[in-house]
C-alpha cells in the first residue's frame, strides 16, 4: 500500500515542473522586444 502512495505524487511533481519552466522563456523574449522599440521610439 505504500508503493502506489508514492507513486502519484511524483508524475505530479514532473508535470509541474514542467509548465515552470516554460513559463521564465516566454516572458524572456517579449521583454527583449519591448525593449528595443521602446528605446527608438523616445530617441
């Protein structure tokens, strides 16, 4: 009984770490191209 208990916890841990990861690349590139328009705009 022991052995299934821990079982789930860890498949949920993996897809949670997961979508984390996804989640620091995608804000990384829009800042990048907020930058660089905003920067010719005031100039």
């Amino acid at each position: 009984m022991l052995t299934p208990q821990p079982t789930p916890p860890a498949p949920e841990a993996a897809p949670i770490a997961a979508p984390s990861e996804s989640a620091p690349p995608q804000p990384a590139p829009p800042a990048e191209g907020a930058i660089g328009p905003w920067q010719p705009a005031p100039q």
